[in-house]
C-alpha cells in the first residue's frame, strides 16, 4: 500500500467549505455594521450630494469593470460568440481587472461603513447593506475558488457571476438611486 500524501476532500467540499467561509465574512461584516454607531463623515472631504456623487462614480466605474470582467470570463470560456479563443494575456487581464473592480468599492465601501453601518429601516437601504456585506464575503470566496485545485467547472463562473450581480444590485439601489433623482426605479 502507497501513500501518496493526505486524502484530498471532494471538490464538492472544498466548494461548499469556502462558500462557509465567504458566507462567515458577510456575516461578520453584517453583524460589525449593526452593532456600529453611525457617524455621518464625508467620502474624502466631500459631504451632502459631494458624497452621493462620488459614490455614484466610483459605483458606476465598479459595474462597468464587471460587466467587462463578465465578456472577459465569457471570452476566457468560449462562450462568447464569434470571439474565438482567448489569448493568454486576457487572463491577467481578467484579474487585474476584477482586483481593481473590488478595489474601486472600497472607499465606498469604508464610507458606507463608518457613516451608516447595515441600515435597515428602509427596504432600498436594507438590500444595500445586506448586499454590501455579501460583496465582500463573496470576493474572498472566489479569491479562495480560485486558488484551489481540481474544482467543479461551474464553481468560478457561479462565483463570478455572484460578484458581478452583487455590484449590479449596489449600483442599483445606490448610483442608480442617485441619478434616478432618489428614485429606485421598479
């Protein structure tokens, strides 16, 4: 009898273990931005309709890196009609994009934190919160995805698409918001 080193779990396991792991975080974030008490600073200096105009940018740069990040996994999983195969470098041009996606929301993100934590006296801001939370468990859940080995082919793609929906849901009930003059259109 050989051993060839520790038993690897399913990879079904290791999938449904990091999603645990990103569901944990969006919890934790959750439960941070509940017990927070808000205190209504400026995004970088700017207050009143300063910061809904600068969160509405940096949303609205944020949705559009996903939906290119989107074309890019399509392309990536030949599932792009009439693209062709995807040259090596789109790749790491996939990630440098996503990585600097998720970085564009960061300093909403911190703002959104610190000025209000999760609100959820009203519906729009309810979905706000919540989905800001899930935003980041699920970012460290596909960084995690995509450092495993040997996974189910759908694992990244729902991971992905998770993101890119998540980023569609905060620009809709934020920058949309905002530009719909305080109006979520139904």
């Amino acid at each position: 009898m050989t051993v060839h080193g520790p038993a690897r779990r399913p990879a079904t396991v290791r999938v449904a273990i990091i999603g645990l792991i990103g569901a944990a975080v969006a919890v934790v974030l959750y439960i941070i931005g509940r017990a927070h008490a808000a205190n209504y600073v400026g995004l970088f200096g700017a207050t009143g309709l300063g910061v809904y105009r600068l969160k509405s940018a940096l949303a609205t740069a944020a949705l559009g890196l996903a939906v290119v990040q989107v074309l890019l996994a399509l392309w990536i999983y030949r599932k792009l009609p009439l693209a062709g195969r995807a040259p090596k470098p789109i790749r790491v041009t996939h990630r440098v994009i996503g990585f600097v996606a998720v970085a564009v929301t960061v300093p909403v993100a911190i703002h959104c934190f610190i000025a209000y934590g999760v609100v959820l006296t009203d519906p729009r801001i309810m979905i706000h919160s919540i989905a800001g939370c899930v935003l980041y468990g699920a970012f460290v859940a596909k960084v995690l995805l995509v450092q495993s080995k040997k996974l189910p082919g759908w694992a990244l793609p729902v991971a992905g698409g998770l993101l890119a929906l998540v980023i569609a849901l905060l620009w809709y009930t934020s920058a949309l918001w905002y530009y719909n003059g305080f109006s979520v259109p139904i």
